[in-house]
C-alpha cells in the first residue's frame, strides 16, 4: 500500500491520457473501417510509417528554406502527415479493397492483401530511406504546464490537444456532411445502404482517406516520441488492432473506452514494472476483457458482417 502511494500518480495519469489519445485516434479509424467496409486493413503499419515520412519530408523542405521552427512549421508538419496518411489509405483502398470487394472470403481476402501490402509498401520505404531513423522537429515546443499539480510538458499537451480536436472534428463531420452521412449509414447498415443507392466504391475511398489521415496524426504525434522508421508503424498498428477488438470492432465508443484501460495499463505497468513488460500486462488484460464479453466492450458485430 505504501509503494502504490510513493508512485506519481500524475505522471501516470498524463501519460496514460497521452497514450490513449493516440491509440484510440488508431483504433477509431481500425472500427470505422471495419463496420462500413467489412474490411480489418492491416495495412494501417504501412501508412503509419508512409505519413511519418512525408511530415518528415515537409519539415526537411521547410527547415531547407530556413523554417525550423515556429507554429507554421507545426501546422505544415501536421498537415503534411495527415494528406500522406490519407494518400496511403487511397492506394489501399485501390489496390486491396476495390479489386476484391465482391469476391468471396472477402474479409479473409481483404487482410492477407492488405498485409501483403503493407510488407510491400515498408519494404519500399526501407530501399528508399534507408534503415536509419528519422526524427520531426520539436511541435508543441519544449515547455512545461503545471495543470492542477501535475506537470506536462508541451509535447503531450499539444499531442493530446490535437488528436482530441481532429477526431471532435472528423465525428462532427460524419454527423453533419452528406458524404459522413453515407459512410455512417454503412456503419449502420451496408446492404441497406447499397440498396438506396451509396455506393461502395465511392464511400471506400472516402473511408480510406479518412482513416489513413487518423493514422497520419498518430503518426506524427507519436514520432515526438520515437522516431521515424519504415517498419515503425508496426507495433502502432498491433496495439491499434488490440485496442479496437478490445473496445468491440464498430464500436467507436468501445473503441474509446478500450483506449483509456489500455493507456492506463500501459502507463501504469512502466512506472512499476518497466517498459519490458508492457505487452505482457496489455494482452492480459485484453485476454481478461474478451473472457468476460467475447464480442468487445461495447462489441456491434452484426449478422451481415458474421455471415
């Protein structure tokens, strides 16, 4: 009792809110593609590492030119990373979702073709890159803010700030617009959806785009923190997916919920234990969740998608 005392539960806390920001901002995009489209893209490790390197590529153009700093630079970095995640989901969507839609073991099909590509596109990244890491300037600044006695520096605050703010904003937007309309009625209901004319190919690449733009902030969000590799979005994606299932496939609230658990335990388990055993504590607790509701947190896997 005395330990659990001693241990600062703010650090915690800030980390635990930072982690799940981000990791949700993955599993979100992870439900919403699997509820419209029916497809679970495991090619999400790909475009995670092809939008770090192109918000790498647009602070090497802007620091080229005498830019190395400043809130323009952390726009254009941001922006820079969410258009190459969406471009990523686009070339996706054309060359594993669009081909085999239709075919039979579609979701079978949809994720050996997606990982397929994402081995390509990494694979193609290292013989462009090199193996060598690549690291983004500094975002949110190198402050620190002391919010209720806890402390935290402008990395996370920015992080935090900006995954919540995009993923308020992309929510607002499939309520209100015609285009999130048609993809929020494939959520719902993908034959009905056909049957009223929204077509699949069309709403796949929005979704697409949408979805790789969620995995492009998360990327540049968490290469503050790491770096810039070409097989870096792998364990993001493994832990996307784990939250996802956790929080139920479709869900975007169980997404969320899933998210904050497995952010907490992540953050928690470091400051114990060590960051070695992080993913043994985080498949425990996912194992834990699934014994007790197979179908996720808030699991919505409907008759048409089991079929």
């Amino acid at each position: 009792m005395g330990y659990l005392l001693e241990i600062n539960w703010g650090f915690v806390i800030a980390n635990a809110v930072l982690l799940a920001s981000i990791y949700g901002t993955l599993a979100i995009g992870l439900s919403i593609t699997w509820s419209s489209l029916g497809l679970i893209n495991m090619a999400y490790g790909f475009i995670f590492a092809f939008a770090g390197y192109g918000a790498w590529e647009m602070a090497q153009f802007l620091a080229g030119h005498g830019m190395k700093s400043g809130p323009i630079v952390s726009v254009l970095v941001i922006s820079a990373g969410i258009l190459a995640g969406a471009i990523g989901g686009v070339i996706t969507c054309a060359v594993a979702f669009i081909p085999i839609h239709d075919k039979p073991n579609f979701v079978v099909r949809g994720m050996i073709a997606t990982l397929a590509l994402s081995l390509i596109g990494n694979q193609t990244l290292m013989w462009w890159y090199g193996a060598r890491n690549k690291a983004l300037p500094p975002l949110f600044g190198n402050g620190k803010i002391d919010f209720a006695g806890v402390v935290m520096t402008s990395d996370k605050v920015g992080a935090i700030v900006a995954s919540v703010s995009l993923l308020t904003a992309v929510l607002l937007w499939m309520r209100s617009s015609r285009r999130g309309l048609e993809i929020r009625a494939m959520m719902m209901n993908p034959a009905a959806a056909a049957i009223v004319g929204i077509g699949i190919r069309r709403t796949g690449f929005s979704v697409m785009a949408l979805t790789g733009g969620l995995a492009g902030l998360a990327s540049v969000l968490l290469s503050q923190v790491y770096y810039i590799a070409p097989f870096a979005g792998i364990t993001p994606m493994v832990k996307g997916l784990s939250v996802a299932l956790c929080g139920g496939l479709g869900s975007v609230t169980g997404a969320v919920i899933a998210a904050v658990l497995l952010g907490f335990n992540e953050a928690l388990t470091s400051v114990i234990a060590g960051g070695q055993y992080v993913l043994m504590t985080q498949f425990g607790l996912i194992i834990l969740i699934l014994l007790w509701r197979p179908r996720g947190i808030a699991g919505i896997l409907d008759k048409a998608r089991e079929a």
